[in-house]
C-alpha cells in the first residue's frame, strides 16, 4: 500500500488519523448513547436566550446542512456529480451557491460565538468543549471558504483528487497518492474534517445523529409558561406564531424558488438583451435573406405605383399560358387573379379572390374544369365563374378583359370586360405575344 | 328641474353603493378581507390566474418588444431571429404564445365560474361588466396578435376574419349597410391586409389594448377588493379564512406551480408545433391561399358554427349572447346558483365540444 514519496506525517495524518477518527466516532457514539443517552443532544439554550439563536442557529444550520449535503452527494456519487459538474452553468451555480452558503455558516457562527461569550445567563451552561467546537467549526468553514476562493472549481476537481481518497479510505485500500500534491489549504481542510470525526463523541456534536427531521412535519406545538398572567394571551401568541409560521414557509418557497429561477435563467436573461453575435456565415445568411424580403416588398410597391400610371400591365408571354396550370398576377384593384389558356386556345383571365371571404383560389384546374378555393371548399368553374351548389360562395368570379401586343406594342386582338373578342393571332406570332391588362377596360368593369 | 335633480341622484346613489368610499382603506380592503371555504372556493383563483398569465404576457411581451419589427418585409424575418438566434428567444416567444392561450382558457373558466357563483348581483354589477369588457379585450388581444409573425396563416386568418365583419352589411338597412366594409377598411387601412394593417394592429396590441386592459382591470380589482368575495353558494359558507395572508400565500403557491408547468411547457412543445409547416412560411401575396387556414382554437366556438349554419343564425345568437353578458346582473338578479350552475355546465359543455370536437362535427354534416 505505500506508495512512492510518502512521508510519514503524510501517512499519520491522511491514514491513521482517519481510521482512528473513524473507529472513536462510531463506537465513542454508541458508547455515549448507551451510558449517557440524556446528553444525546446539543443541550437546547432556547429558553436562556432566543433572539440571538434565531439569527444565529438559523443561518447556520441553513448553510451547513446543504453545504455537507454537496460533499456527502460529491464522495457517494461521483459519477453522477461528475457529470452535473461538467455543464459549465451548473459548476458556476454550485460554486456561487456554497460560497454564498459558507458565508451565511459564517455569519451564524460569528452570532453564536458572540451569544456565547456575551450572555451572562448562557456562560453557566457553556463548556469549554462548547467553545473548541465553535472555533474549529469556524476554521473549517473558513477553510473551505479560502478554498472556494483560491483553488476555484473545486466541485470539478474533487472528482480527480478527494473523492478517490475518500473512496480508498472506505474500501480499506488507502492511498494518499491522489492528495498529496494538493495546496496547503485544502490539505489542512481535509485534516479539519478528520479532526471533526474525532471529536464528536466527546462534544455537543453528536447532537446530528439526533436531528429531529419529523419537527418538520408534526402538527406545531407551542410552549406555554405555566403562569396565569401568561395564560390570559395564550390564543393570540397560538394564532400569531401560526400566521408567522405559514408566513415564514411560504416565503421560504418562493425565495428559494426565485433564488433558482434567478440564478437558472440571469445569464440568458442578459444575453437575451446583450444579443446574439452571429458567425459570419449566419450573418450573411440573415442579411441575404433580409435583402430578399426587402426586395419583393419593393416588387410589390413598384406594381402598385405601376397600376397607378401605366395604361397596361403585362400578365405574362402567351406561350407561357396553360389550360391545367394557372399563372397568378395583380389586377388594377392590387387583387389577385390569374391566367389560363382557354378552349378557345384564347386567354381567359379570371379573379382570384373567393366571392366568399376573400381567400386567393388556388390556380390548378380539376378534370372537371374547376378550381379549387381551399379555406371553405368553393369550386369555381374557369368557363362560367360560377361556384358549385353546396359553396359557401354565391357570386361568380368576374373574368378580367385582356389585351394582346406583339413585341412593337401593336395590338394583336383583345377581349373587352362584357366578354366580347376582337382580332386574332396568327400563328408566326404567338411565340412573341404577350398577354396585358389594361387600364380602360377596368374603367368599364 | 327637479326630474332632473332625481336623476342626477338616482346616479349618485348608484354609484355610492358600487364604490363605498368608507370601505376605502387598507384595513377594510385587505387585513378585514375573508374568502369563504366551501366546494366551490376553487372558482376564487381563477381570476387570479387569469391576471398571472396577463403579468406574463407583459413579460414576454416586452422581451418580444426588442426585437420584433412591424413592417411586411421584416416581420418574419425578425420572428425567425428572435427564434434561431436570440438567447431564450424561441423560449420567450413561445411562452409568450401558451400564455395567450392559457389567459383566454382561465378568463373563460373565470366567467363560467363566475356566473355559476352568482357573483354579479348587487353591488358586484360593475365588476361583472367589467370582466366581459376584459374578455372582449382579451379576445382583440388574440387575434390583432396573431397577424404579427406575418406567415401564411397569419395573414389569410386575418383577412378571412376581417371580411367575415364586411359580412354583416348585407342584413343592414340602406346607408347602414356600408358600414361594416367602412369599419373593416378602418382597420384594415387599405384594400387588402398590408402594411397598413400590420401597423394598425401592432398599435392596438402593445399599446392600446394593453393600456385599456389594464385601466379596467384596476376598476375590477378595486370593485373586487372593495365588496370582497361574494359568498359562492346558496347556503352561507361556515368557515372561511384570512384573505391576507393565506388566500394570498395559497395563490401565489399556485401562480409558482402554473409558471413551473408554462415553462417547461414551453421548453419542451413549440406551440407552432400544431400547424403544417407551409402555414408558418412567410406570407406570399402572390399565390394561393394554402390549405387549413383556421382561427386559433379560442374561436372554434364560433368559427365552425359559422362554417355550418347561415350567417344570419351565428350573427342573431352572437348579438343575443352579448346582450345576456352585459345584462346578466339583472337578467339573472333572481335565480339560484342551482339553475346558474346548470346554465354555466351546459355553456362549458358547448364550448369544450365545439372545441375539442368541432372539426370532426363539421365533417360530418359538410361530406
């Protein structure tokens, strides 16, 4: 078991000192609670003096329960603390958390000292013992304090050093191999949690294997002053301490749930308003995109100004025209329509916005030459207009008059808005023709 | 004159009863205040919960506020920021969308309960009608924030929305009948649903509407303070407890509960995960409407009633069911909680089918 470099104080301190620690603790308890159980316990100065104690005992116990409750959680589980303490927010939590906590011990400690030293009534029912416990408590704390502060992400590390000598203590194989090289500090924290062991049978401290967890749950109860002068308020100090007692635990909750809702979500919150700060891809991405937008929102100004001034609007090539597949386009009223080719090899421009509530129709025409509106299922026929019997919709689409233009603006034929059809196109033509609408014809409709 | 005088009295006297200004103290207001105990007692928190999801859709809100951009080019684009890039952003935003929903379903329930509880009849008269206004605000809420992201839905809910009021003009005698297509270009601010629009509705949802709702609910929080809990049931509760500190404590407990759930709700469910992607891309003025355009499911009430009858019936039944809602202090000043109740259950049975169930009743009557 000897490894390479150990020295002998090493050995004394980090082997000896625990197993003697170990075995006094655990047979120096029993023996004390068999021979002695009445001492079983921290010898409550409640009555002495209250105030002090509740300032006191309260953020003391507060902290030093959750902060052993961290390292008992950190030795029995490394794995799993290991794998918490690897997310760089929760090691940040954690560390904030019990620095904070070890300051709150302290605060405590200094208050119990100070009520110590100071109340004359408690100076008769406080040992010497009582005072060595509170001084090494308050060097231990301090230690882990300094820790915290000099060696940081101690949460983290631990699972590499103190954790596996921990567990070689525990399976009876001690090596020291994976502490010796650790600070002073840390060190002598470790040699102060030995000490702790040693001394509680002989100390108020082995009050811990006697903590009254059910307190917590058992209906309150209210110690009352034999005294008829003290009898006659009894009820309002009943009602008073219920009303503090529910205060006091639903402001526990909500702080303690604010304090994690906090800590959990402060640094989203502030990046939230600090803003992303994009990759250069992404920014280019964004900008592309943004720059599209932009653009066919300009498109769609430039059709409203365009209907504003100009006496025809092109719809599309008359090559580009379809009998299955419709093309949409912007009539002069900044309304939908759009353009098929007809049977009469014609093309037939057709509103597109539903008679009903004014949804776009879609542009595809079914077998039996319709289309299709898909908010309430209107059929519409392309020929007629007309919607089918069972449509929400009643009116008609109105078909649109048009225009066609060789490439020179020379007007080829043209269908007026009451439906009738001028002009033809001659075949040599039809690859340059392109369809408009125009302006005079909407004055008529 | 002296008709006069009696008016003037008769308002006088009406508005000393609803507003005690004796009453108006902290001591009779908050540390006098009991809330009864009996089986109904849970309808006390539902209105409370109702202000919480209002408080958090301030919240989100003004997260939202920072970056969202009320034009047609960039509406979209800044919502695809405020998701993809933004820290907590698509959280935010989504909690921002459960709690819309959550605030209309509890202002609902906060009604129904209401009227069950007979907590309308007098001096409550004020608070009541306040409360509707509060709904109808809520709804405005809903659907002027629902044309913000600017996607297919979006928009195409909007218009259809819109032109369902143009609807009206046609059971309207003469001049009378252009004016619902005059309100509907109000609001809409041009022909179609544009930039106009977008502006217009941007306005009434973080400025205006908030403010109108806040102004009323501090009317309907101070008549609420100042008559404290109406009494709930027929028999007069026996027991009861303290408003200050535990009702107040027992609400907050439950605000600290419902805000665990919204959160991680929003966490875990994109609120958009209940619409087909199409209806989310951005809004296209040039094409057709995509299949599946529908209200939110806070207006299915109404929206399949609408696709299934005439619109003359849901216009008659909508008008008439106001009407009740702003006269139900007197309509109902005589009926027992019992039949109340009765109403209210049949009312919630109503919206909960047309709710959960409407699509499917709409099929089957429509193919």
């Amino acid at each position: 078991m000897k490894g390479v470099g150990w020295t002998m104080i090493d050995i004394l301190l980090f082997v000896v000192l625990p197993y003697l620690a170990i075995f006094i603790c655990v047979f120096g308890s029993i023996y004390r609670i068999r021979t002695a159980p009445l001492t079983y316990s921290s010898l409550s100065s409640q009555f002495l003096e209250n105030k002090g104690l509740l300032w006191g005992s309260l953020p003391w116990h507060l902290g030093i329960i959750l902060i052993l409750l961290a390292h008992v959680v950190a030795f029995l589980l490394p794995g799993f603390w290991q794998s918490l303490m690897s997310n760089f927010s929760i090691l940040l939590a954690v560390e904030a958390i019990g620095l904070g906590l070890s300051v709150l011990c302290v605060l405590g400690l200094v208050v119990l000292g100070i009520r110590r030293l100071t109340s004359s009534k408690l100076q008769s029912v406080t040992s010497t013992m009582d005072l060595v416990v509170t001084l090494l408590l308050l060097l231990q704390v301090g230690l882990g304090a300094a820790i915290a502060v000099h060696h940081r992400w101690g949460a983290s590390w631990c699972s590499g050093t103190t954790t596996p000598y921990v567990w070689s203590i525990i399976t009876f194989q001690p090596d020291i191999s994976h502490i010796t090289d650790l600070p002073v500090l840390v060190k002598a924290h470790i040699i102060g949690a030995w000490m702790f062991l040693f001394i509680i049978p002989f100390s108020r401290l082995i009050h811990m294997f006697a903590v009254p967890i059910e307190y917590l749950v058992r209906p309150p109860q209210n110690v009352v002053w034999t005294n008829p002068r003290k009898w006659a308020t009894e009820e309002d100090a009943f009602a008073a301490d219920e009303t503090r007692r529910h205060f006091v635990r639903a402001f526990c909750g909500i702080a303690f749930g604010g304090f994690l809702l906090g800590v959990g979500t402060l640094r989203n919150i502030f990046l939230f308003f600090f803003g992303p700060r994009l990759s250069r891809k992404e920014e280019t991405e964004m900008m592309e995109l943004r720059l599209s937008r932009l653009e066919s929102t300009v498109d769609q100004r430039k059709l409203e100004l365009e209907r504003q001034a100009a006496n025809y609007i092109l719809v599309c090539q008359f090559s580009e025209l379809s009998a299955e597949t419709g093309k949409y386009f912007i009539d002069y009223k900044m309304q939908p329509a759009i353009a098929f080719k007809g049977k009469d090899g014609l093309p037939l421009l057709i509103s597109a916005k539903c008679t009903h509530l004014g949804c776009t129709v879609g542009n595809n025409v079914d077998n039996q030459g319709r289309i299709l509106c898909p908010c309430h299922v209107s059929y519409f026929d392309i020929e007629t207009g007309q919607p089918n019997a069972e449509a929400p919709a009643k009116a008609p689409l109105p078909h649109i008059g048009w225009v066609i233009m060789d490439e020179r603006g020379k007007i080829l034929a043209r269908r007026n808005a009451d439906g009738r059809t001028e002009g033809v196109i001659a075949a040599e033509n039809q690859g340059s023709a392109r369809v408009y609408i125009a302006k005079s014809q909407e004055a008529q409709a | 004159m002296i008709r006069l005088g009696t008016a003037i009295n008769t308002i006088a006297d009406f508005l000393r009863e609803r507003f005690p200004v004796e009453k108006l103290n902290y001591h009779s207001m908050v540390e006098k205040k009991e809330v009864p105990i009996h089986r109904m007692s849970w309808g006390y928190y539902t209105g409370g919960l109702t202000m919480f999801f209002f408080m958090m859709q301030v919240i989100t809100g003004l997260f939202l506020l920072f970056y969202y951009q009320p034009t047609v080019s960039d509406a979209h684009v800044s919502v695809e920021y405020i998701n993809k890039h933004v820290a907590g952003g698509a959280l935010i935003r989504n909690m921002h969308a459960w709690s819309s929903s959550c605030m209309i379903f509890f202002a609902m329930v906060h009604l129904l309960t209401a009227f069950a509880m007979k907590s309308f009849v007098k001096p409550r008269e004020i608070t009541w009608i306040a409360g509707v206004l509060l709904l109808f605000i809520t709804f405005t809420f809903g659907f002027t924030g629902y044309l913000l992201p600017w996607n297919q839905i979006a928009v195409n809910a909007t218009k259809v929305g819109l032109q369902s009021v143009e609807y009206v003009g046609q059971y309207l005698p003469g001049q009378l009948a252009d004016v619902p297509r005059i309100l509907r270009e109000t609001f809409q601010g041009e022909s179609s649903v544009g930039q106009s629009t977008l502006g217009r509705f941007y306005a009434l949802h973080v400025v205006i509407l908030p403010f109108a709702l806040a102004g009323l609910l501090g009317l309907h929080l101070l008549s609420v303070q100042l008559h404290g809990m109406s009494q709930g049931v027929d028999q007069p509760a026996k027991r009861s407890e303290k408003f200050m500190s535990i009702f107040v404590f027992k609400d907050l407990t439950l605000w600290a509960t419902v805000f665990l759930i919204l959160f991680v709700l929003a966490l875990c469910v994109p609120f958009e995960s209940f619409l087909p992607f199409p209806l989310l891309s951005p809004f296209n003025a040039l094409g057709s409407t995509p299949a599946g355009i529908k209200p939110e499911w806070y207006f299915y009430f109404v929206y399949y009633p609408l696709e299934l009858l005439p619109f003359w019936v849901i216009l008659v039944a909508s008008l008439v069911v106001v009407g009740i809602l702003f006269f139900t202090p007197w309509i109902f000043k005589g009926t027992s909680r019992r039949t109340l109740g009765f109403i209210a259950l049949l009312a919630a049975a109503y919206l909960v089918i047309m709710t959960v169930f409407g699509e499917q009743i709409y099929h089957f009557f429509k193919h």
